[in-house]
C-alpha cells in the first residue's frame, strides 16, 4: 500500500507542477500572455498527471480488494516488482494515449488574440479557441477521456462492488468494520479526485452555457488543487502509522 501512495504523491506533485507557475504568473505577476508551445505542453502534463493519478487510484483499489479478499496471499500477488510494473504501465498509457493531443493542435488554426477560461491550458478550453475544424481533436480528446478516466472509473466501482461482497461474507460486524475501515481514505481520494471531473464533464458537454462562468472555473480548479492538497491530510488522518511517524518527527528532540 506504501508504494502505491508514493505514487499517487508523485501524481499529485506532478499535476500541482504543471498548473501553479502558469497560475502564479498570472494572480503573483500580472502575465497574460502564454505561448503556443508553451501552452500546448503544459496541456499535455496536466492531462497525462491526471490521468496517471486515476491510474493509481485504481491500482490502490485492487490493493485494497486483495487485501480484504486474499489477506493470506496479498504479498505474493503484489510483490515489489508487480507494483513498478503497475506503476510503470500507468505512466505509459498516460503518455502514449496524450502525446497526439498537442501535435494535431499545431495543426490548427487560431485567431492572433485568445482569451483562456482558465489560468492553465486545458484540451477542451483550447479547442475552443480554435479557428478551423476541430472534429477529429474532439473526437481523439473524447476517446482518450473514456478509456482512461472512464475505464478507471468503472473498474474502481466493480472493485468495491467485490470488496462489499467479501465484507458481507465476513460474519462479526466488529470485522465488517475493519474492513470497510481500511477503504476510507481511498473513497475519500476517489471523491476528492472523480466528483469535480465528473461535474466538469457534465457541464461542458451539456450546461456550460446554463451556468455562470465561475462555477465551471471553480470547479476546475478543484479538479486540480483539491485532490494534491487533501490526499496527504485523508492518509495521514487514516493511516495510523504515517500519524504515528509524523507525530514523533514533530515531537521536539530530547537531549
């Protein structure tokens, strides 16, 4: 469980990396201005981190099924090596299936002025700018949402759909408890991290133009600052021994 959280910190430092200089030149610096490339490779970081994160939040999800399915077996399914190959297999898929994203918007047309939604270059909010056909980007960006975010999404759902199966099994309602207790933190990061995209998605492909510009912008930027932020606090919360660790390295040394 422990390298899968270093994953999903590196995920998160990854995504908070991407967004905040270009969010710090505009609310610290007063800069309005960003450049095409520059643009175009920040969209594809934040997008392939992302990505990544949801990667990783379904591999803690199978961890965590293991773990209360096959307690017994659960160091010899996930083995170290297992687990570098999991990880190394997200970022992988991440970036192959976002690396044609920026190349076909160079292809495209754009109006010498643009104004962005947001503080960051996202796919969609740059598509929009665009001056020429964008049929087939917003085909490839839609393709790549559902069988990486939407993929991730549903396997995440059947995981704990197995996962509630075996705590039923489970005869004592004291062991019931424990083992629903070990699946908090990782719900919280599943709702922390899928309940702004989802509502992002359903907004821009049915509302956008319903709600206020604000509330799309809002949730947008809880999409990507809220999960890198609150991840650390859900574990350390829930995690008796990350407390525990934090704990005595806060205590002041005795001499």
């Amino acid at each position: 469980m422990y390298l899968f959280l270093s994953m999903l910190s590196v995920a998160d430092l990854g995504l908070t990396v991407s967004t905040l200089p270009s969010m710090a030149a505009v609310f610290l610096l007063g800069q309005r201005k960003v450049g095409a490339a520059t643009c175009f490779v920040q969209l594809f970081f934040i997008h392939t981190c992302s990505v990544i994160e949801s990667a990783v939040l379904l591999a803690m999800a199978f961890d965590r099924c293991v773990a209360i399915r096959e307690p017994l077996r659960y160091a010899t399914i996930l083995t170290a090596k297992r687990i570098g190959a999991i990880g190394l297999a997200s970022v992988t898929r991440s970036a192959a299936l976002h690396l044609p994203l920026p190349v076909l918007l160079g292809r495209l047309r754009f109006p010498p002025v643009n104004a962005l939604s947001h503080s960051y270059c996202v796919h969609p909010d740059v598509l929009r700018l665009a001056s020429s056909s964008t049929v087939v980007n917003s085909g490839l960006g839609l393709f790549v949402m559902l069988s990486t975010l939407g993929v991730d999404a549903v396997l995440i759902l059947l995981s704990y759909v197995m996962i509630l199966k075996a705590v039923l099994s489970i005869a004592s309602n004291a062991g019931r408890l424990k083992a629903l207790n070990t699946c908090i933190s990782h719900i919280c990061a599943v709702l922390l991290f899928y309940t702004p995209l989802v509502s992002l998605s359903v907004i821009h492909r049915f509302g956008k133009k319903k709600l206020p510009a604000q509330i799309y912008m809002l949730l947008s930027y809880l999409h990507f600052l809220v999960p890198p932020v609150l991840n650390p606090v859900v574990y350390t919360v829930k995690t008796k021994e990350i407390r525990a660790r934090i704990l005595k390295m806060l205590q002041p040394s005795k001499l």
